[in-house]
C-alpha cells in the first residue's frame, strides 16, 4: 500500500511541475537550470520539505480513509463471490440430474433400438420364408397391363366404392348400432329427507299399489263366491273354455277387453266395473307447514310401515330357501313327491290331455276346493297340501329363537334329571302322570317361585311369551305419595290373573306386588302417558272397581305385544264367565 501510495504522489508532483512549467524546449529548461544562483536552489529545497511532509500528513489521512473503502469493497466483493458460489452450486446439481436423466434415456434409447432391429430381423425373415414357399410368377405377370385391363379395374373399383356407400347410407345407422360400447350408467342424486316429500312418495304408493290390491280383491271375490251369479257363470265359462282348449285365447281377450275399457277410461268415459265394491279413502289436503312433533310423528309411520313391509318380504323369501334347504325335510319331501310324478306324467302322457288335467284341476280348486276350505278350517289343516307346507315353513328368525330355546332347556334338563334321580335313590318318585314341568320346572321370578311371590296357586303360571315378564313401570294415580305413586317392575300375565312384580320389594315381601283378577277388570285400553311426544304411546291403562282411576302400565317397550296377550286372555275370561253365568 506504501508503495501505491508513492507512485501516487510521484504522479502528483510531476503533474504540478509539468503544469507550471512554460512551454520551453529541453535546452532552454537546462540552461534556466544552470544559470540559477544557489541560494533560489537552497530556498526551493526548503519549500520542496515543507511541501513534502505537508503531503505526508495528507498521505497518512488518505491512507486511513482509503483502508476503510478498501475494507468494505473487499466484504462486498467477498459477499458477492459466496452468492456466485451458491448458484453455482445448485445449476451444478441442475446439471448432474440432467446428466442422469439423460443416461438413463440413452439407456433407453439403445433398448429401443435394439427391440427395432430384432423386430427388423424377424421381418426380414418372415419376408424371405414367404418369398421361398410362393410359387414363382409367371413371366407373362411381370408384363406390364393393357389399357383395357386398366379401364376395366377402375369401373370395377368405382362400381365397389359407390355400392359400399350406397350401403353404409342405407344401413350404416343400424351396423353402428350394434357397436359394443361400455353402459355408462349416470349417478342417482341423492334427495335430501324431506316429509313433504316422504308425504308425496307415500301417495304414490298407495296410488300405484291400488290396481294390484282391486285385482286380488277381484280373485278372492270369485273364489269364495261373493256374488253367486258372477261367480257360477265365471266358472262356466272357464270349464267350457278349458274343455275346448281355449283357455289361453280367453285370457288374452279378457287382456284385450281390460286394455280397452282403460282406453275408454282415459278418453273420459265413467266406467266401473268390479265384484267388490270399491271404497274410496278420503284423501287428506297435503300440509305444507308441519311442526317437529308431526313431522317426528310422519317418520315413525313411515319407518314401521317399511319395517312391516320388508319384514313379509323377508319371511317370504325366508321360506322358500328353507323350503329347497330341506329344513323341515317332512315338508321338501311332499314337494320331492310331487315334482317326480309331474316329470313322470309329462314324459308318458300326450301334451294335450296333460294340460287339460291341469287346467280343469285348477279351476276346480280355485272355485270350488277353497271354498270349501275356507269354510272349514280344519280341513284346510289336514288335506290343503300347499297351505300347511306354507305355513309350517319356518323362518331364520323362527329357527334362531327355537336353538336358542333348545339350548336353554338342556342345562334344565340336566338338572332336572339329577333332581328326579336324587329322588328315585331316596324312594320318593314322581307320579307318572306329571310332566318335568309339572314334576321340578315350577315357574319363577327373580326373587323365587312365581305362585309364593303373588301368593297363587301352583296351577297359575305365566302364559307363554310372558315367561320373563314385560319391564314397565306401574303408575297409581290413587296414591299421593311418591314412592307408591311410581314403581317399577315386571308384569306377568296368567290365566285368570295379572301380576305386577316391583323390583324394589325385598325378597319374602310381596307388600309393594300388585296382583289383579281378570275377571274384575272393567276396560283395558292402550294409553299415552305423555300427550306431549309423538306416537301412540308406550303403556296401558287397566280400570278396575277398587281404583278410582285407572292403573298405568307405562314404559314398556313392547307395548303392542304385552296388550294383545293381556286383551285376548282377558277377552277368554269374559266368555268363560259369561257362558257360565247362565248356567249358574
């Protein structure tokens, strides 16, 4: 730096010189040298000094300033650099990836070309194996074609060009048709819950249902003769139609008469014409504006109506499976039977004798056979093949509850079998007339035997279905009381009694029990505890002469099933008692 800064100011000095110097030659400058005294030297020597060390101090300042710049442009040079090194770097990883790339697609370039000149070969090949096995051509087919010849190839082929458009105009439509193309199938949208909508779709249910139920109604009409005339003369008219052989051609005009009264009903024509007559249902104005109870309420309906519905369908099918599963094998033999002799019968018997037999048998069955089992069950019980097998068909449903019985009754069983074998060591069997039930399986409740609990007789027992008893809770609105006014419980049902088990009785007291004669009931009814909530509520109400208002069975989840048990015993009392009272 020392050095930089003398050649600066040796550059300074000899610019000042050569600026104040005149513009004189080289000789002349060398003689003014000479001829000057020394005492003009000795002075400019002194000013050259002072001028000298007034330029060193300067030098000294400048060269503190000029460090400090020098400092800073070396940092700003070195920042610089580091950036330049880093974009370097990352355009070198840039570049090391493409290099990779690239070899990996010049690996796949020479795959490629060596595939190419293998399928090349094989080409070649072929080619030359074609060559070999075709006959040599004949040197008169190497001779170049007469004009003639050209002409005619070239209406032959206008001629096949215009007939091949002609055709695809013709038929084109119809061959693109028969194009395999995949169904694409468009997605249903989805609609949101909505009971105007569930109101809506209901109607149309019914509406759409309404021809099938009319037309069932028809059939069940003619079969058990609900009109004598239209019924005799319907089964004429199909014995002498099926005598002749004209049982199919009277079917499709009935079709064709069906077809043309729609037509004519269509067209505005009043015309009605049924067996049974037809009952119009008054149709409720459909509500905009529902409330949360109603619309609550409109769901519930719906939801057991589908419940009940897609339970009949599932017994249905239920069944059959079962039938062909041989389940009930008793049953699947009857059917076994039957398909036999109808293949033996159709491979001996001529065709037209054979569906004579089967029109005439079911014309016979549907007017006269069911009619007569209708009015006699316990015929239809004994000889109606196809309804005891129907009916004695079993569900999934059915099966289950039975194994889940059987499984129940074996532990039973044991212990009864070591009671009873206890007893026979001892010398004191059981009569031979008693049953296990009646010998050891004593109905019970949960705190002991079901007569001790209620203080009955040994004879009354829960009836079956009722066996655990129904959960409720039992409401006596004669009582002020709390804790007499609600308890809860179990109720049972038996022949000529109802019994209310409470659950916060001590066991060996039957205070808070409830024990009630059917007899003595004077109105059983199903009654809603709460107005407030939807749906036809979940209790019963029992009125007796003791109470002065009626006794609330309430909270039971299977409301409908405990009251039909209780209402039809209850309704077997009645008549029991009233056939009895004349006698009396």
């Amino acid at each position: 730096m020392r050095k930089r800064l003398d050649r600066i100011r040796f550059r300074g000095r000899r610019d000042d010189d050569t600026a104040d110097s005149p513009n004189t030659s080289d000789t002349e400058c060398a003689e003014e040298i000479v001829v000057r005294p020394r005492d003009s030297i000795r002075e400019t020597e002194e000013v050259r000094d002072v001028e000298s060390e007034q330029q060193t101090e300067v030098g000294n300042t400048g060269l503190q300033d000029d460090g400090r710049s020098d400092m800073n442009e070396v940092k700003a040079l070195l920042e610089v650099a580091l950036l330049e090194k880093h974009f370097l770097e990352v355009e070198l990883r840039k570049i090391r990836d493409e290099d990779s790339n690239m070899d990996s697609l010049k690996q796949e370039l020479e795959k490629e070309r060596c595939r190419n000149q293998e399928l090349e070969q094989k080409i070649n090949e072929v080619m030359k194996s074609s060559l070999e096995d075709s006959p040599t051509l004949n040197p008169r087919s190497t001779a170049p074609p007469s004009p003639s010849v050209n002409i005619a190839e070239r209406q032959r082929s206008s001629f096949s060009s215009s007939f091949q458009k002609w055709l695809y105009s013709r038929f084109g439509d119809y061959i693109e048709d028969f194009r395999f193309q995949p169904e694409e199938a468009p997605p249903e949208p989805d609609e949101p819950l909505s009971a105007k909508r569930l109101t809506e779709n209901m109607r149309r249910l019914k509406r759409g249902l309404k021809p099938v139920t009319n037309f069932k109604r028809n059939l069940t009409a003619l079969s058990t003769w609900y009109s004598f005339y239209t019924s005799a003369i319907a089964f004429i008219v199909y014995m002498y139609t099926a005598w002749y052989g004209w049982t199919i051609p009277m079917f499709l005009f009935l079709a064709i008469v069906r077809l043309s009264l729609n037509y004519l009903i269509s067209r505005g024509w009043r015309i009605q014409w049924s067996i049974v007559p037809e009952i119009s249902e008054p149709v409720e104005p459909p509500k905009e504006d529902l409330s949360v109870s109603e619309k609550f309420q409109l769901v519930l309906d719906v939801a057991q109506k589908a419940q009940n519905l897609f339970g009949r369908m599932a017994n249905i099918l239920e069944k059959i499976k079962n039938l062909f599963m041989w389940v009930r094998p008793e049953l699947t033999q009857k059917l076994y039977v039957g398909l036999w002799v109808a293949f033996v019968s159709s491979c001996l018997l001529p065709y037209s004798l054979l569906g004579l037999i089967i029109v005439v048998y079911a014309g016979v069955k549907f007017f006269i056979i069911n009619l007569i089992f209708k009015s006699c069950p316990k015929l239809r019980q004994r000889f109606d093949t196809p309804y005891v097998i129907w009916t004695n068909l079993p569900t999934d449903l059915q099966q289950k509850e039975r194994s889940s019985t059987s499984m129940s009754r074996r532990p039973s069983e044991c212990d009864q079998g070591q009671g009873t074998g206890a007893r026979g060591t001892l010398g004191t069997a059981a009569p031979v007339g008693l049953s296990r039930e009646e010998d050891t399986g004593r109905s019970s409740t949960r705190r002991g035997a079901f007569h001790e609990v209620f203080n009955l007789l040994e004879s009354e027992r829960p009836l079956p279905g009722c066996e655990n008893g129904w959960r409720c809770c039992l409401i006596n609105r004669d009582r002020k009381s709390p804790t007499d006014y609600i308890r809860h419980g179990f109720l049972y049902v038996t022949e000529n009694h109802l019994c209310f088990e409470s659950s916060s009785s001590r066991s060996g007291s039957s205070k808070r029990n409830k024990v009630i004669k059917l007899a003595d009931i004077t109105e059983i009814q199903k009654y809603k505890v709460l107005s407030v909530l939807p749906g036809s509520g979940m209790g019963i109400s029992i009125a007796t002469p003791s109470t002065q208002k009626p006794m609330v069975f309430g909270a039971m989840i299977h409301r409908d099933e405990a009251f039909d048990a209780i209402f039809n015993q209850y309704m077997k009392v009645v008549t029991m008692t009233t056939a009895a009272s004349p006698e009396t």
